[in-house]
C-alpha cells in the first residue's frame, strides 16, 4: 500500500468519532422515506449495503425539523418524536457493519413543498423570480422556533444513536437562504451585513450543541459559493467558515451551488475526465490554508489517484461522495482491495428518474446492464 492509499485508509476521529477511512457518503436524497418522513425497511437496506461497502461515514439525506420544511416527497423527517423509532432501526443495521452514521438535519424555507406541507413556504425575505408561489417573510419569532426545532431534530437524533449531526446550510436551503444576499434582503438583525446574515446558522449550532452536549459531533454542510449572481461569495464563505470553526463546529463539508443555480447546480453531468473532477477543489485549498477545522469536500470526485491526491496536496481531509455510491455501493471496499479503477458513474443523472417516480433512486444504467447479463 503506497503512502497516498495508506492516508487514504488510516483511521481518524472527528470529536470521538471514529472512521476506519477517510471516504463519507454525502447526504443523498433517496426518496425511500413513507409519506410522513419516516424511514422504511427499503431505506435501512440502502444504508446497510453503503455500510457493508467499506465506508468511513455514511450521512444520510435531509431529514426536514418542522414539518413545514419538507424539500420534497419520500424525504426522511425527524420533525416528530414518533420518527425516532423507526430511524433508530437504520442506526442499528450500519452499526453492525462498525460504520457511524451522520444524519443531516434541514428545512427547505423558500423552496419548501407547499403542495406536500399544505403552508405557505417560509423564507428570510419576499424575493421573486425563483419560484410562483407565495411566501412568508419570516417574523423574529419564527425564526427562533425554527432555530429551537433545529435544536429539537438533534436531540431526537441522538436519542436515535445517530453518532453525530450535519447541519444542511447549502445548496440553496433554509440556512444557506439567509447566508446569501440573493434569498436574505432582511434589514433587522438577521440580514444585511455578513455578520448578521450568518447570525441564524450560529445561533442554530448553539441550540443543536445545547442538545446534544459537547461530545457529540456536529458538522455542517457549507456552500464555497452560491453560483448566483449576487449571491454568496467565496469570500463570504470563508469568513462563515471562521465563524463556525470559532461556534465550536467539529467537521465542514465543502460544496456549492444551489437547485435554482443552473449548470453550476451541486449534481454535475459530464464528469469524463480527471481534469473535471473535484470541481470545488481550489475553494476547499483556500478554506483548508485558513481554517484548521477539519474539511470535507464531495463534488465529482470518480477517481482513486484524485481522492489521493487531494488528501495528500492538502486539498481535504475527508472525501465524500454521493453518486458513484449509487452506482457502485462497494466502490471503497473495491479501492480497498486493489481495483483502482474509476467508479463505473456516468454522471449522467438518470439516477433521478426512478426517483421522481416515487421508485426510490438507484443506477439505471447498472440495472439496464444487469438486465442483460440476465
């Protein structure tokens, strides 16, 4: 095992938690929960076989606090104390593979399902051109019940055995609305300058560390930019980063974009060579030069030398990915063994189709070619 591969496989801690490796499933929405968010057979499956598959750390999808912050249908909820039960059994079938489990807690705000919530969708500001239906501005009061359900959502977590937490403040949800200058046009406390406008993702990891007390991992989903125009800033991230390395945050997850951010979405096509891989890398460099908090970064990394490269030159200390893990479940275990070769992902996004379908995500492609094998 050369010295890149042995970095890659060595066994590290985040705040007590250890992980046998340093690769991480990235939250995936599976589309696999019941209609009320809670989880089923078919999603603990899905986590057992990524768990069986060799990873450091599994982070599951969203899972919405309030149950007006649902992003969309067959999503994992964590909004209600009855949803513990079933979430725990998820917990328990990856942890008889030695695998800790993150669950990543969100409210989807302005792009919030009025449709599945049945409520006008909430967001920092009345802001037009990204979405037809109404909004409501969020009063000072609804904010700090936000805040506190975020609180709540952790507490449940851990009641569930989850061995740490991920706040989703990127890609265009809740918390990533009121950090950019795009969805946040508050003139209290909450918006404007970069200091306020971060004052609602702080204040929520107080309440969540409040929670879950200081031996409990909490890391947070962060966007390096927002790819909007105006938008947040590469620059603005930093500093939130700071902010957040100061609050007490144990790991951040780098990416960037949002679901209304075109090309520069967080889901690329056409990831077909090297070169094109790991496309937040030079934000991550940036981040990892001031910050000393550990640093994860997911975005179309599909290949063993990129992943080695980018712990070894200093880019991360984590590397996480999402689709290639649909594809190919096994693909640490594969590296692990030897077979470097690229994971099998076209990066071509048929994955969603069952998915919108109500068929739960899984390769196409994978299933197409097994169909014929047959």
């Amino acid at each position: 095992m050369n010295k890149g591969m042995h970095k890659l496989f060595e066994v590290t801690e985040i705040n007590g938690m250890k992980l046998r490796n340093r690769f991480v499933r990235s939250a995936t929405w599976e589309g696999m929960a019941d209609d009320k968010g809670a989880c089923t057979h078919k999603l603990i499956e899905l986590m057992a076989q990524l768990a069986r598959g060799g990873l450091g750390l599994i982070i599951t999808s969203h899972a919405y606090v309030r149950s007006d912050g649902q992003a969309g249908p067959w999503q994992l909820g964590i909004y209600e104390d009855r949803l513990v039960e079933n979430v725990r059994e998820m917990v328990q079938a990856v942890h008889k593979h030695d695998t800790p489990i993150v669950l990543q807690i969100s409210h989807a705000g302005y792009f919030s399902s009025s449709k599945l919530t049945t409520k006008t969708p909430l967001a920092p500001s009345q802001v037009e051109g990204f979405g037809k239906s109404p909004r409501k501005e969020m009063t000072t009061a609804d904010i700090q019940e936000i805040i506190h359900a975020f609180g709540q959502a952790a507490h449940r977590a851990k009641r569930a055995s989850f061995d740490g937490i991920q706040i989703h403040a990127a890609h265009g949800y809740l918390l990533n609305q009121f950090l950019s200058p795009v969805f946040n046009r508050r003139a209290d406390a909450y918006g404007g300058s970069l200091e306020n406008r971060a004052r609602v993702l702080l204040e929520v990891l107080r309440e969540v560390r409040a929670a879950v007390g200081p031996c409990f991992p909490i890391m947070v989903k962060l966007n390096t930019q927002d790819f909007l125009e105006g938008g947040l800033t590469l620059e603005d991230s930093l500093q939130v980063g700071a902010m957040l390395q100061e609050g007490g945050i144990d790991a951040i997850e780098l990416s960037g974009g949002t679901i209304v951010s075109g090309k520069f979405n967080p889901s690329r096509p056409g990831i077909l060579s090297e070169e094109k891989e790991a496309y937040f890398r030079d934000a991550a460099k940036i981040f990892k030069e001031k910050l000393q908090v550990p640093l994860i970064l997911v975005g179309g990394i599909r290949s063993f030398p990129v992943a080695e490269q980018l712990i070894e030159e200093g880019y991360a200390d984590y590397i996480s990915m999402s689709r290639p893990l649909i594809r190919e479940p096994n693909l640490v275990n594969r590296w692990k063994s030897g077979d470097l070769s690229k994971a099998a992902c076209l990066s071509d996004g048929k994955c969603w189709g069952p998915l919108i379908a109500g068929e739960g995500i899984r390769c196409v492609v994978q299933q197409e070619l097994q169909g014929k094998i047959r």
